[in-house]
C-alpha cells in the first residue's frame, strides 16, 4: 500500500527544516558568544595566573597521565563487574516486591527493607562499613580493596535499579499478564517473556541513568586504597603540589561517561517521538 502525503503535510516539513537550520546556526553563535564572555571574564579575574598554574599545568597533566590512565582502567573493571551484578541483583530483588500473596511477605518485607536502607545510606558509608568492616571480621580470606568496592557498589545501586526496575514491571498492564496466563505460560515465564521485556523498555532512560550515576561513583573506591585514577592523581598532587591531576582524572570520567549520556538523551528523544507521533495529513 502506498501512502500519499499532501502538499500540506509537504509544507509543514519544509517549515520545520528551516526551523532546525535556523536553530542550529543561532544555537551555536550564542554558545561561541558566551564562552568567548565566560573565557575572558575568567582570565581577567586577580587569581586566574595562580589557578592556572595549580590546576591546568600542562606538563603536569602529561607527567602523570599515564598513571591516570593506568588507574581508570582499573575503574572500568570495576564498572563492568558491578554493572552485572547490579543487574541480577536488582532483578531479583524488583520481582521479589512484585510477588503478590501472603505466604511471601517476609521476603517483601525483607526486599523493602533492604532497598530503603541502601538508598538512605551514603555511597561512601557504604564503602567504609564494606571495604573495612568486612575484612575486620576474618570471616574471608584477604582480599584486594576493590574487590569490596565492587560489592559496596552492587549493594548500594541494586536497591536504586531495583525501585526503577519495579515501576517499569508495575507500569506494565495487568491484562498481559492475564493474557499470558491464559495462554498457558507460568508465572515464572510470563515474568521472563512478557512482564519484563517490557518493564526494561519502559524504564531504559532511567537504567541508563543511574549507570551514568554509577561510572562517575566508581571513582570513590580510592578511599579504601585502591590505586585507580582518583588516587593516582591524588599520589600525583602528593608529590607536585598541584591539582592538575585531579583535572586530567575528572576529564577522563568525562570521556568515558559522554557516550553513555548523549545515548540516554538519544533513547529518552526516541521514546518521547513514539509518544507523540501523529497520522500523516
């Protein structure tokens, strides 16, 4: 079937790409205007030649780059273990305060619980009583620090992915799960087939997130001792007695983390057109 568009419908796209046309050159001619005021307004402040020279010394920056560079791949391992188990964890827990019956209050109550005192508490406590508690006990064998950074972090964006996770299941209309059961699949299957593929599809923007959320959090596990780029760009101000390692740390987060946020702002567009999509004139 071939569809015909009217002339109308013809015109109205034309307007709307002079529109984007002319957006994007005004867009871009104010930011260049106001980083051009924003840069010289910074320069000519009293104190620009001392934090210049104590936050963005470029021999600096390239002497301790490599160490940097060698302690962010220590926090991209971090990121891709914790980023799994976040994802089971949070699962189980988001179907667990879904079930529905008497006979499973304990485990709901538990799973609430669990989710409501880790959203509460700060990362970095989290850190602490994991990274140093833990170990103190003797309970396990000895074990590197990010190993425990790895659980805190698990532990502590589970409970937040778990609260998204659970409103995308809930958003999801009830007659596909009765469609589901009356089709013979058990509620493990409809849970698996239906009810969550679904869920992840409604809550994505969200997921992606606290993902984005939890790759700049990663840095934190510097503070049990483990030598990632934050703590080798600490070691770095240690022996300079400059700031510009911080600088080149924080700008590799950056790096790493802006693919991740222009693809969240790419599927949160997407959705928002599906929403509002209109027959053809």
């Amino acid at each position: 079937m071939v569809t015909t568009v009217s002339s109308i419908e013809l015109d109205r796209r034309r307007f709307r790409r002079r529109q984007s046309g002319r957006s994007v050159v005004i867009s871009l001619v104010s930011t260049v205007v106001l980083g051009v005021l924003v840069w010289l307004t910074v320069i000519n402040t009293p104190g620009w030649a001392a934090v210049q020279q104590a936050f963005f010394d470029p021999a600096v920056a390239w002497k301790f780059l490599p160490s940097v560079l060698l302690g962010l791949w220590l926090n991209i391992r971090i990121l891709f273990f914790a980023a799994i188990g976040v994802a089971v964890f949070a699962t189980l827990l988001a179907i667990i305060r879904t079930l529905r019956g008497a006979v499973f209050f304990p485990v709901r109550f538990l799973a609430t619980a669990y989710t409501d005192l880790f959203r509460g508490t700060p990362l970095i406590i989290v850190l602490y009583l994991v990274g140093f508690g833990i170990p103190a006990l003797g309970l396990f064998p000895r074990l590197p620090p990010e190993v425990w950074g790895t659980v805190a972090l698990i532990l502590t964006y589970s409970a937040y992915v778990a609260e998204v996770l659970r409103a995308g299941m809930e958003a999801v209309h009830p007659s596909q799960r009765l469609a589901a059961r009356s089709l013979g699949l058990t509620h493990a299957q409809t849970l698996r087939l239906i009810v969550l593929p679904q869920a992840v599809r409604k809550v994505t923007p969200a997921l992606m997130n606290d993902f984005v959320s939890m790759q700049k959090d990663v840095g934190l596990v510097s503070v049990l001792g483990a030598i990632d780029a934050v703590r080798a760009a600490q070691i770095g101000e240690a022996d300079t007695y400059n700031f510009t390692p911080y600088i080149v740390a924080g700008l590799l987060f950056v790096i790493i983390s802006w693919p991740a946020i222009r693809f969240t702002d790419w599927l949160t567009a997407r959705a928002q057109r599906r929403e509002q999509i209109g027959g053809t004139v």
